[in-house]
C-alpha cells in the first residue's frame, strides 16, 4: 500500500480489481466497492476504490497545538 501512494502520490484515489471473496478485508482496509461483480478468469471480481484522505499538518504553538487544514 505504502508504495502505490509514494508512485501515486496520496491525492488521488487507489483503484483495484478485488477477488469476491476478499471484499471484507479490502473494506477492513478502507476500500469501498463501487459497481457490479463482473468475471475475470472466471473468478468473480468487483473493483473497489480507496479514497486517501489528505494528511492535516500539526504545529506547536506557545500554549498547546493547532491543526492546519491545507
């Protein structure tokens, strides 16, 4: 996973053709399945998609912290 965001960058979303049978661990890791089951090499297969959310910037200031949404 790490790598596909470092060649990606972490704006856009990761797409994936998951096995069937995989969807609960690839929703476990974030992914939501978009669209029908179709087949590919007779496995049933649904493309799921994780939208990777944009990391907020945490500063130290003089009486406690502040989060900056860039």
């Amino acid at each position: 996973m790490h790598s596909a965001e470092k060649k990606y960058g972490k704006k856009r979303p990761i797409i994936i053709s998951a096995q069937v049978y995989l969807l609960s661990f690839y929703e476990s890791l974030g992914f939501v399945p978009e669209g029908e089951h179709y087949l590919e090499d007779n496995i049933e297969h649904v493309k799921m998609v994780l939208y990777v959310a944009k990391k907020n910037k945490i500063k130290k200031r003089e009486y406690g912290y502040c989060i900056n949404h860039d």
